[in-house]
C-alpha cells in the first residue's frame, strides 16, 4: 500500500500513464451543466438504455484494472524456481557440468552430481508448484462467490444492483456511505458527500464533494476537483448520483495499476525466514571454502577437494525450505477453502495462527445479523403505532448506508396505505455520519409544510431536542394534534430510563424527533437538527448467536482473547457478551478512551473487554495499541467504520456481505459469519506455522552437527569421509523423507497457543541440538576405522559406506524426534505419511550398499555385524537427544 501511495504521489495526478483523450473526457465534464453531460454520453437520468449499454461495452471493454490475482500457471511455474537456495544449486550444478563433464577427459565423464542436483531441484520446484497452483484455483473458487457492486439506473431495470465491471461510461450511479467508487463519474447531485481519498493522496482526511459546475479549472489536479470522483476512493458519508465518465484501464486509478502492483509490507514471518536463509547462506559460504583448505591441505588432491567441497555446499543448502513454506501456506489455504474461508493473502496464514486477541464487532459476528423490530413506544413507555408511523417515513424515504434496522421497519408493509405515502413529497436528506450517529429526512406535507423526520443514538439525539409530544390521557400519540411539552429533567430521565430498560434486554434503542418548517429554499443541513420535538423510542432485537458461546471459548482456550469494538452502547454490548461468555471486566466507552493518553491506554488495555460507542478512529487507535504491546492482533468487521482497523490489523478479516470498503481491506474473508470458522482458522493456522518450524528446527541443527563431523573427519583421515555422489545421493533421500512434514499432525499443547516467531530460541536449539548427531558421527568413525579396519584408501569404500547409512539414518530419525516435545513413538506419532515415507528412505538407505547401483557410487555390501552396532548408535542417539530435548524445554519452556 506504502508503494501505491507513493507512486500516486508522483505520478497519478500527471497525465503521464493516461491517455490525453481521458483526461479531457474529466476535465470537460466538469465544465458541463446536467443537461448538456447527459445530452455529451447519450444519457439521462433514467439511465442508459440496453442497445447503448452492449455499444459501449463493446467501445470501451469491461471496467476492469489489473489488480492482484492469482498469475498464469506459467508463470507460477518460473517463480517456483526463483530464491536463493535453487539458485545455488544452479550454480554448483554449473560447476559440477563444467568440472565432471565438459573438461573431463573423453569416456572419464560423470554425470551423477549433475544429475542429483537435478533431480533436488525438479522435486523441490515441481512440489512447490503443484501445491500454490492448487491453493490459487481453490482461492479463485472461492473468490468467484464474492462481488463487488454498485447501483446504477438503467431504462429497461431502473435502479439495480450490478457488478463493478458492467459500468460503461453514461451510465448513471447512484453511491452513499460504505461505497467504494467504481470509476472516474462526474457528479451531477449530491448532499453532504464526502469522500476518502487516502488510496490516490496518502491524505486521511476527507474531502467534501458537490455536483456544482466548475467554470475554470486552470490547472487542477484531478483529485482537487469537486464534482469529480475518482476510482478506488470509497464515501464516508453523505450520497450522490453521478455519471460515469471513464472506466477500466482510462481511469487513473487503472492506469497506475498497469504498472504498478501493491506490495504490502513484509510480516514478521517473511522477516523470519529470510533471516534464517541468509544466515544458513553464510554459514555456508564459510564453511564450504573451510572444508576445501582442509582437504586440499591434508590430502593434496585439490580437484577431489573442490568436488567434496561442492557436495558439501549441497549438503548444507536447504533447498526444500522454499517448497515446505509455500506447501504448508500453500495446504492451510486449501483447508481453510474447505470451511468456505478465501485467503486473499497466503501468509496472512501464519499470522492468524499467532494472533493472541480478536477484536470484533458484535452486529453479526456475536449476534445472529437478524435484526427484528421489537418494541416502539412513546416517551411514557406505551406501544404507540404513531411511533412506528413516523419511523417507517423515514426510513422509506432515506438513501444513504443500507441498514439492517431500517429493513426491519420497512416489513410492517401495511404502513405504505396507512400513511398514504403518496401524500408525502422528500424534498432532501441529511445523511447518517459516525459522528453524529443519526439521519434525517426532509419531507413535504400536503398542506406545504416541511417535516424534518430524524432518528438516531439515543443520548446524540437529546442533545438536539427540545421538546417532547405529549400523549395525553389516552397514552397514543397524534402529532399533528398532541400538545408539545418542554423537554425538562424529568422528561429527559423518563427517556433515558427506558431506553436503559431495553438496553438491559439485549434491544438497541434509537429515538425518534421530528421538526416541522415553514417552505424554504432546500438548503437543510446539520444545523437544522435542532430543536426537535421527541416522538418515542424505537427497540431492535439482534439476538445472540448459539454458536457464537462455544466459538468464543475455544478462542480462549487457543489463548485468543476476544475484546469486542462496538459503535453500540455498553448496555446492548454487554447483556451480548454475557450471552455468548465473554468476561465482562472493564468497559470504556469512546468519549472516555478520547481523555486517555497512549501511556494510560497501554497500561490498562489488556484488562478492558469491552470498548462501546466508539468512532472509526477510535478503533484503529486500539488496534495499534495493542500491537505496539507486543500482540498479534486480529480485526473483524464489515463496516465501513471497520475498514481502517482492518488495515492496520496484523490479519483483517472480513465477511462476503461487507461493504466494499471492508472487503479490499480485508486480508482474509468468510463465506460464513461465524466465529466457529475463526477457530478453525487459527488451528489451521497455528499446524502450518508448527510444520514449517519443525524443517527449519530439522534442518539447521543437522547442518550443524554434519559440519562437525565434516571438519573432523577431514582433518584425520587419509581419505575423504563420503564421497561426493554418496553426500548428494545422502541429501537427496534425506529431502525425499521431508517432503511429507506438511502433512504432519501438531501436538495439541502446541495449537492451544499463540506461535510467533523466535529467532533467538532457534539459535539457542541449534547450539545444543545439532552437535549431538556429531558425537555419534565419531562413533561411527571409530567403528569402521578400528573395529573395521577400514582405515586405508584401499578400505575407504567400506568406511564411506558404514557412514553413509548411518548419517542418513540418523537425519531422517530426527525427524521424529524434533516434530514433537513428547516421546515419539510412545506419546506422539507421526501422522501415516511421514512414518511411511521415513521408513521407506530408510530402507533404501540400508538396500543401496547391496544393490546393483552400489559399485556406480563407490559403495559395498556392509558386513552383517554392522548393524547390531548400528541399532546401538541409533538408540543411543535417540536416547541423548530425548534427554537433551526435555532438558531444553525445562529450561526455556519452549520446542
């Protein structure tokens, strides 16, 4: 996003990357009067009709940019083979062809080390891609279930929902708050509209726009233009209609998307493991230089020393890292896919899996999103249908966010004859904001009188009312008739004592006021909600969801605490909260959070559970509190009061009914509304990271240990201890048995709590782990070199063999005893493919001395006394490494 910005910053508002004919096309449109717009793109206010539509279409293509999806197979194909590791083995394999094959003398050619490192690389690419390339189509699946749409009036449907990229230019759209800006439209109506603009100018505050006609527009860039609105920025508040004008590839927006793609910033993930690449890279580049001194020293044949010190080189090159990383992100995506979860971003994986505090909304998440209308009375307490009366005016008539309340209102259908709504003319509408917490509308009676209709929040909204009806002795209301009273103390208790009533029930309260006025110019605003005259409350149910009580204990036996970031007030929120078993230790209400400095909100942060009647910004500040404290935080919501917090969220994760806004913020979305699917994410989440640790854990600390014995062996022997073919065939059985680990179970001690990475604890495990395998290296040593007489060049076949076996037992044995804390294979076994395929390579590492390759890799049969040592070092081996683990974990209580 940083990188978007900053190239928007330079270029965007340039003409350079857009065509000089888009840039007139906004530029005159600004200049027009409505009439002249409609008459310039073959429309009108009706619309566009469905011959023009297919005309266009065909003119311009589809309103479509080039944004992040999934890349060509092709091209997956070529970035599989793309990272550090494969490109050393390209290189040494260069030198292996050079050295073996083109200057060798003729019918002295070897094509083994070639051929080896051929084959590690085809393994590790050709899995690394099979397994993205299957991820990306299920997430392309998944994504197809999700669009993103707009409203635009065409002749034959009038106004209707569409897909973003059925916009043609002319057609006309209608927008409010939540949305997100399809293309370059001029506006030709608008009230109170203002827009975020941050994607194009890296400005946070919002911009008023107006339908006014500029009648000089000198040198302006775009964006500063107020009756134009630019792809990709998304309505905080107010509504329009506008005429679309540029669309696709000719709006700025898709222009710099043509060359430019949004990076995001790197995770502590990412970080983590190319800091662990790097350092086992350098940790190569020294050793390797080390190993050819000490051979070409000791033993005089520089050439076979250059050859060893190039299978060692190999020897120490995790080349499977790239391929267990993306197979295990790569895997966690398909299973999340499973539980209808699209992973916009793979190693948003891993951060799920080491998120240790959710934040969430309550409207759908904790409740069941099933708004019903449940109560409606005066300010005496009383059912009154005049209430419901006046409540189903306004929302009849207002335009702006679609609202799940205004929906419930609108079922009591039998108000439309009721009322005779045909009797009512809107003449203008103050839409809803986060700030004022309420909308109004303006109609007009038939007598000529304006009525201003408002409801909201109910403490925002006695703020601006000054009066109350009345409802007399028979307790009903009738407004055109009812006396108005002062609104004094108790009237304003008497509200707010019923209002407290039904917010103790679990129902959300908004009051109803209404205002009437003499004919005006249509000028009304925010200042015109005044003095209002209090009709009655209006209560909403939106019960707690049942699954919602298990979901948020397991989250917190996970270790995830759920603190919940609400615009509702603390009275709703918390009778919710009971419901569903989230602790109720502190609440903070938003005016409150505004008087805490940082220092005070990081001191307390950790003991709050509930934050209520909070603003957007008030949200973001949270999140970035927390994450300044060390937590791995997760953001869920689907407003467009939620996208900010989704942003700066370490995983935002949205919903496929959010609005626009929320669903780009999001790194991950949900097909369901369900904490319930959270849970599996984070398991899901916390398996992929654990497997991922476990080949690094592996890998390091037997690189560690090999060296050591590399070095010794080296120095004392009058041969080299493993020929070159045989440390590649080695590595290459040993990657073999490897490749299984993403398919490996985790302990459960290690899903029920947050992972994050560790680099300090790897250092640490690879200083104490790896040096074991060394000890039994040296036994084995001694065993071929005294008990064995194999210690001659013209013995050294035997000793390179009874190593061979031995080392590759003794790596593909800690698999199982580094992918668990536990005892393996009495209190917790690999899943059936690893064990499978472990015990497989190491049988062929025991049948190849005896097989018809063995002469082709300088090997021989071992003598059958060989193994009852070889079964003594193992368990020895074992047994050390099993001491030393639990000692480990004792002492700095992590694996």
């Amino acid at each position: 996003m940083k990188i978007l910005k900053r190239v928007f910053q330079k270029k965007i508002f340039q003409t350079s990357g857009l065509s000089q004919a888009s840039v007139e096309r906004i530029r005159k449109s600004t200049t027009l009067k409505q009439e002249d717009l409609f008459l310039h793109y073959s429309t009108s206010i009706t619309g566009l009709d469905e011959e023009n539509v297919e005309n266009k279409t065909k003119e311009f293509g589809l309103n479509r940019i080039q944004r992040e999806q999934a890349p060509s197979w092709v091209k997956q194909l070529i970035t599989a083979f793309i990272n550090p590791f494969i490109g050393i083995l390209a290189l040494i394999a260069i030198i292996s062809f050079v050295i073996d094959v083109w200057i060798a003398e003729p019918g002295n050619e070897d094509y083994k080390t070639v051929i080896v490192i051929s084959a590690m690389v085809f393994i590790s690419v050709f899995l690394r891609f099979i397994q993205e390339f299957k991820s990306n189509l299920a997430a392309e699946k998944l994504k197809k279930m999700v669009t993103t749409t707009a409203t635009v009036v065409r002749q034959e449907e009038g106004a209707h929902e569409i897909d973003f990229e059925e916009i043609v230019p002319g057609d006309i759209i209608r927008i409010s708050a939540g949305d997100m800006i399809p293309v370059d439209a001029r506006i030709i109506q608008s009230k109170d509209l203002f827009v975020n603009q941050t994607m194009l100018t890296g400005e946070s505050l919002p911009v008023e726009k107006t339908s006014n006609v500029i009648n000089s527009i000198s040198n302006k860039p775009l964006h500063e233009l107020e009756n134009i609105c630019l792809m990709g920025t998304n309505v905080i508040s107010g509504s329009a209609i506008m005429v679309a004008i540029n669309t696709g590839s000719n709006t700025y927006f898709g222009a710099i998307s043509k060359s430019v793609t949004e990076k995001r910033a790197e995770t502590s993930f990412d970080k983590g493991i190319n800091r662990i690449s790097w350092l086992l890279i350098r940790y190569m580049l020294v050793m390797v230089p080390l190993v050819f001194l000490i051979n070409g020293i000791f033993k005089g044949d520089w050439l076979e020393a250059l050859l060893f010190a190039i299978a060692v080189a190999v020897g120490l090159t995790p080349e499977m890292l790239p391929m267990i990383v993306t197979t295990n992100l790569a895997k966690g995506s398909v299973n999340m896919s499973k539980y209808k979860v699209i992973v916009k971003r793979l190693n948003a994986i891993q951060n799920i899996g080491a998120m240790d505090v959710l934040c969430t909304d309550k409207t759908g998440t904790l409740t069941l999103d099933n708004i019903v209308l449940e109560k409606y009375v005066n300010i005496m307490g009383f059912e009154d249908q005049e209430v419901l009366s006046w409540a189903y005016l306004n929302s009849f008539y207002q335009t702006g966010v679609e609202s799940l309340m205004d929906n419930a209102i609108l079922k009591h259908a039998e108000l439309y004859e009721e009322l005779k709504i045909e009797d009512f003319e809107k003449l203008d509408e103050i839409p809803f904001d986060f700030n004022r917490r309420r909308l109004s509308v303006i109609l007009e009676k038939d007598d000529g009188q304006h009525l201003l209709v408002c409801k909201g929040a109910v403490e925002e909204m006695l703020d601006i009312c000054s009066f109350a009806f009345d409802p007399a002795e028979d307790e009903k209301l009738q407004i055109f008739t009812d006396e108005i009273i002062p609104m004094d103390e108790k009237i304003r208790d008497l509200i707010l004592r019923e209002s407290n009533k039904m917010n103790e029930d679990g129902i959300r309260v908004l009051l109803l006021a209404v205002r009437e006025f003499d004919p005006r110019p249509l000028d009304y605003g925010v200042n015109d909600e005044s003095d209002l005259v209090v009709v009655g409350l209006i209560g909403f149910l939106d019960p707690a969801k049942p699954s919602a009580t298990d979901a948020i204990a397991e989250l917190h036996e996970l270790g995830v605490d759920v603190k919940v970031l609400t615009g509702d007030n603390e009275k709703v929120t918390s009778k919710i909260c009971r419901d569903v078993g989230i602790p109720i230790n502190n609440i903070v209400l938003g005016t409150e959070l505004d008087d805490m400095t940082d220092e005070d909100l990081t001191r307390d942060i950790d003991d709050i559970s509930i934050f209520a009647k909070l603003n957007p910004f008030q949200k973001s500040r949270i999140v970035k509190i927390l994450q300044a404290k060390g937590h791995t935080v997760g953001f869920l919501g689907d407003g467009i009061n939620d996208a900010g917090a989704l942003k700066d969220a370490d995983v935002g994760i949205s919903v496929d009914t959010a609005v626009d806004i929320a669903k780009e913020s999001s790194d991950i979305i949900l097909l369901e509304n369900d904490l319930a699917v959270l849970k599996n994410g984070v398991v899901i989440g916390r398996r992929t990271f654990g497997n991922i640790l476990k080949y690094i854990k592996m890998t390091t600390s037997s690189n560690f240990g090999n060296m050591f014995s590399m070095l010794g062996a080296s120095a004392f022997l009058p041969f080299l201890p493993m020929l070159p073919a045989q440390l590649l065939l080695q590595n290459l059985l040993y990657d073999v048995s490897q490749i299984s680990i993403p398919w490996d179970s985790v302990d459960e001690e290690y899903i029920n709590k947050p992972q994050q990475w560790d680099t300090s604890f790897l250092s640490k495990f690879i200083l104490y782990i790896g040096p074991i395998s060394s000890i039994f290296d040296y036994a084995t040593f001694a065993l071929m070199f005294f008990f064995f007489k194999a210690n001659s060049p013209d013995h050294q076949a035997l000793f390179q063999t009874g190593w061979f076996v031995e080392g590759l037992l003794s790596q593909t044995l800690i698999v199982h005893l580094i992918r668990t804390r536990k005892v393996p294979f009495i209190q917790s076994w690999a899943t059936a493919p690893v064990v499978a395929l472990t015990s497989l390579i190491m049988a062929i590492g025991i049948f190849i001395p005896f097989s018809p390759v063995a002469s082709m890799f300088g090997m021989e049969p071992l003598p059958i006394l060989y193994f009852p040592f070889l079964i003594i070092i193992l368990t020895a081996y074992a047994l050390l490494t099993q001491v030393v683990k639990n000692w480990f974990i004792r002492r700095y209580n992590v694996f």
